[in-house]
C-alpha cells in the first residue's frame, strides 16, 4: 500500500471562525479512512482539505514521493469526490444515464467509464436501474452509493464521499458500510464522513476548539452577575449572599381581594344571565378575528420511514460484480 494522503497538524479558517485545528492523520491506498464528529462545515472542510480542495491556515499535506505532483494539486488528481454537502451533490432532475454521461465528460474518461460505474454499482450489491429513471427516483442509500459509483469509475486511488449516514436507520447504514468496504476491497481507499468511527480501519476524530467557558455551564468564572438600573456590574464577594435591590412586595398585596372588587350601583343594569336549562355555546368569531392558522406538522427527515429500495439486494456480492 502506497501512501494516499498525510495531514500534519492542519487548521483552517471559516466564515466565522476556526474550523478545526492540528489535526493529523494517515491515510494509505485501500484503506477505509472516517472523519468523525458532529456533522456541518467544519467536519466537511476537513474532508476536502484531505482531498487538497479546502485553504490550510496551518499545517501541511503529503502524499507518495513517487508521484508525479506534490501538495493539494497531487491530492486532488489521486482523489475524487463523490459527494461534499452543499456543494457537491448529484442533480436530482437529471436521469441516471444523463449523471453518468456527464461525469464522464467532466473527468475527461472517455473509455470504460459507464461499464466501470455499473461494475462498482454492482460489487456494491445494487441492481442496474433503467438508465431513463430521474436520480430522485433513488432512495437516500441508493444515492449516495450511485454517487460513490460515478467517483470510481474515475479511475482515482481514493474516494471521498460525506455524511454517509445522514437521516438513515441502522440497517441501511450497516449496507452502507458493507457497500464502502466492498469498494475498499478493490485497492481503493475511501474517506468517509459520519458520526462514529468504531468501524473504519483509520479515525481521524474532529476536534472542536477548545472554549473556555464550556467548563461553566453559566459562561466564562468571571462573568459578572445582573445588576439594577444605574449600579455598576460587579460580581459578588465568596461567601456572601446577594441581597435584592428592592424590597419585595408582601405577595398578598399583589393579589386583589374579592371584597374589595367593585360593584355596580343600585339601579344600573345587570348583565344578562343565559335562562336556567339553556345550553351555552361559544360565540363564533367575527371575521378577521381568528388566531394564526395551524398547520399540519410534517415528519423530520430523520423521522421518516425510509422507502424500501428499487435496485437493492440483500448485501455486496463480490462474484456479482466480477460477473457484471
């Protein structure tokens, strides 16, 4: 196994802040590398910094000394990516013999391309579906796994593909897994997103910035208590207690007494009283009276029963694939 990718000690910078800081990690040609942590930009931008696609602020990227290029040039011919949210996805309008003939123009194949994409799809454990299907016609596992197939026919030493296992159950992240090392099993290294990492063969774990005041669960030891209108914020002395600013008024006084509610004078006219018997019913009422209209909640997309798959089989069959 040759060297795919090295990171030592890298940082880089976001929008609105640090993204991640001194992370390393080693990644060999066919090997099943995942980046784990919390889903969002930072752990996206650290997998296309591994594929040379993403600035560094710190740290440095190496890959095999034999090879023809050096740095993120090297690393972004050695490595395709299959899917990097937002900016990488599949078009859902488009029909799945439109996807696989335009990533054969854009990565410049000509040759072999579609029988290599349907070999991967294949060894994957993954019918053929008619090339005339709209991509949004594949389930979420389908999908990804589609994408993954478009990225090895390329023809790299690697993959890169994230958040494998976004609003999937357990079953259809356990076939996702099985399809990626499937992949791993032809010489390809894959780099993964996803939330844990217990069954890659490399972890790279993404470490958030340290913030001082997550070790106060009420801000940073010195934040300063609230103090009434024109005294200066300071916090308060070890030990003593914290007296109000006001005396707090009796909690009786507050509440109205029922003697003291006034009464209409003698002769006035008393408000009419439904006859003895006579149902109540609740008034409608008027026109543009009515409260904010609800609305019926749909379900989370985490939340919601997956579609069975329409190209799926029961796993990754190796021999299916040499046969394809």
């Amino acid at each position: 196994m040759g060297l795919l990718v090295e990171a030592r000690g890298v940082s880089a910078l976001g929008a609105d802040g640090l993204l991640f800081t001194c992370v390393s990690g080693t990644v060999h040609t066919g090997q099943l590398a995942v980046i784990s942590g919390r889903p969002g930009l930072a752990r996206t931008a650290l997998l296309l910094a591994l594929c040379g696609r993403f600035v560094l602020t710190g740290g440095s990227l190496h890959t095999d000394r034999d090879y023809r290029l050096h740095g993120p040039r090297a690393l972004r011919q050695r490595i395709a990516v299959a899917r990097a949210k937002p900016s990488i996805m599949l078009d859902g309008a488009l029909r799945i013999g439109e996807a696989v003939t335009e990533r054969r123009v854009m990565c410049g194949r000509r040759r072999g391309f579609e029988q290599a994409c349907w070999h991967a799809w294949a060894r994957m454990g993954l019918e053929k579906p008619p090339v005339r299907a709209l991509v949004s016609d594949l389930d979420p596992v389908e999908r990804v796994l589609f994408a993954v197939a478009l990225a090895q026919a390329q023809g790299t030493d690697g993959i890169a593909v994230d958040d494998i296992d976004d609003s999937l159950g357990a079953e259809d992240r356990a076939f996702v897994r099985q399809a990626l090392s499937s992949i791993v099993e032809e010489g390809t290294a894959v780099l993964a997103t996803c939330a844990d990492d217990d069954w890659a063969e490399v972890r790279i774990p993404l470490e958030a910035p340290h913030d001082p005041g997550d070790d106060h669960p009420g801000g940073s030891p010195a934040s300063p208590q609230p103090a009434g209108d024109g005294d200066a914020a300071r916090p308060a002395p070890a030990g003593d207690a914290i007296e109000p600013a006001h005396d707090a008024a009796p909690a009786a006084a507050a509440q109205p007494s029922a003697a003291a509610a006034p009464q209409p004078p003698v002769g006035a006219a008393q408000p009419s009283q439904p006859p003895v018997g006579e149902e109540t019913r609740p008034r409608p009422a008027p026109a543009g009276e009515h409260g904010p209209v609800q609305r019926p909640t749909l379900d989370a997309p985490g939340e919601r029963a997956p579609r069975p798959g329409r190209f799926r089989r029961r796993g990754p069959s190796p021999a299916d694939g040499d046969s394809a």
